[in-house]
C-alpha cells in the first residue's frame, strides 16, 4: 500500500458528484499526465494501484511512484462533476484529444470513448466521415489495406503514406500484378498511391511473416477516390483486400448479396478475383491476409 494518505470521499458527497472527469497533475513539473472518468472513489484508484505495485513499469503507476519517491504527493483535479455517463464519456474524450493535438502525451493506455469515430480529427478526415459517398470503379489492379490501428484522424500526409505502405502479408503475384494500394481507415479512402516496388519488412517482429512493404507516391490519377468510402469491403475484421481485375462496387455488392441469398446460414466474402464463402461467425481475416 502507498503511504500517502487517502482523502476518503464520503458517500454523501460521491452521490453529488455522480460522474465526473479527472486529472492526475506531477507537481514536480505542473503537467497532467493521466486524464480519466469515473464515480465515487475512482480518483484515488490509481495511486492505491500503484502503491500496490511498486515496481511497475507502466507510464502511469511508474510516475506515480516517481513522484512519492520524492516525497510529494500526485494532485488530483476535478475537471468537471455532476455529469451523466455519456457525458462523461465525452468530456473525457474531448479533454485527452486536446492533449493529443497540443503534442501533449498522456500515460492513457486507451485514448478514450469512441476515439476514432468522434474525437481529434483535421477538417478532411471530418468531412469524410459525415459525408463521403461510395467509392467509385477502379480499371486498374488495386488493394486495399486497413491502417486502423494506425491511423489517426489528424495525421499528415506523409503519415498516412507511411501507415499505408507497410507492413502487410501479400504474396509473388499480388506484388507483381498491384499497381495501386488504397489505405483504409473506419471505411473511408485515407490515401491512393502508385505501387513502384516492394521490399520486405526488416522489422524484427515480422521475421518470418512474409510481410512486405512497398515503395511509391501519391496517384494523382487516384486523388478522387480520397475521401470517398468502401464499407461493404470491410464488413469484418479483415486487413487487406485485392482486386486484381480492378475494383468495380455494384459487382462487388451484386455477387455478395446473389451468394447470401442462396446461402441461408453461410457468409459469403467477395476478395475481388474469387468469393470467399465462411460460415457465420468466422472471419476471413487469415485469407485476405495472405494472397498469393
């Protein structure tokens, strides 16, 4: 247990709190390095935690601990009280993502409620969000790749580049025959680039993945589709997509809605070239990840 001592929060006063939004603030340097919602006693959790657990490695506990070692005390800020749940949810997730785009890290494990469907976002990624039409036909080979992990809504463009080129399990005849690669973020078109090569990932905790990266620019030829989006080609958790006959939507949905109709109970997966069928419940991921 930590010996600072706990400001216990007695029921009465909990009961008018209800939810509130909270901060934890290094008093050593007067920065906030976690942000946080809760009810009750959720304010004082972190520093039992981390006198609990002394010799964490985790950024938050790991600060916490810092700052006792020498003495002092991590100050803990209300931000706002008196809320609803949902509101909180999003008052929490206002206040980390204006830490996020003043350059301001935090020690959150988890950015927030919602984060990449609602929070930080630049003007084009907004406009996309609310209004992007469907992804119009592409008469070139082309695949798509999902950067969710990666992707935040106020990246620039070298990021996006960056984020969409690598590292993804594509197999000799996607590399050859590809002449477009599309990133892909919440089902909207991120980025459109021209294949020119493809290296393999040199990242240590790809070894032996057959991951591969490629080489490239912006397709110019390719700025319109930007901003438009391909939700029906991501229905499931997959990562990656190739049309090497090109990509033509109305065929897509088409084949995909024939298949099912006469499926019943199976799921059917279009990747472009062939239908993939699965039964429900399961998910391609591990076929549209690696083509050959």
């Amino acid at each position: 247990m930590s010996g600072r001592l706990v400001v216990h929060i007695p029921h009465e006063v909990a009961a008018q709190l209800r939810y509130y939004v909270y901060a934890l603030r290094d008093p050593r340097c007067g920065r906030i390095f976690y942000v946080g919602k809760g009810k009750g006693a959720r304010i004082n959790s972190h520093v039992i935690e981390a006198g609990n657990n002394p010799t964490s490695e985790r950024a938050k506990l790991r600060t916490i601990n810092e700052i006792e070692s020498e003495g002092r005390e991590v100050e803990l800020l209300f931000l706002r009280t008196e809320l609803g749940e949902s509101e909180a949810f999003a008052v929490e997730q206002a206040v980390i993502d204006a830490f996020l785009a003043d350059g301001h890290p935090l020690t959150n494990l988890v950015k927030g409620h919602d984060s990449g469907l609602l929070g930080l976002a630049a003007l084009p990624a907004v406009v996309a969000r609310y209004g992007a039409a469907p992804c119009p036909a592409i008469e070139a080979p082309v695949i798509m790749v999902k950067m969710q992990r990666g992707w935040r809504a106020d990246m620039n463009a070298k990021q996006v580049y960056d984020t969409t080129r690598g590292h993804w399990k594509v197999g000799p005849d996607v590399r050859a025959r590809a002449r477009y690669c599309l990133g892909i973020a919440h089902g909207v078109v991120r980025g459109a680039y021209r294949i020119d090569d493809w290296f393999e990932s040199e990242m240590e905790w790809d070894a032996g993945q057959n991951r591969w990266g490629f080489n490239g620019a912006g397709a110019v030829e390719l700025e319109h589709v930007v901003g438009t989006h391909v939700r029906e080609v991501f229905p499931n958790q997959v990562m990656y997509r190739k049309f090497l006959q090109g990509y033509r939507p109305e065929e897509w949905v088409l084949n995909s809605t024939r298949i099912v109709a006469g499926l019943g109970s199976i799921q059917v997966d279009r990747l472009g070239d062939a239908p993939l069928i699965a039964p429900m419940g399961t998910t391609p991921e591990s076929e549209s990840q690696s083509s050959s």
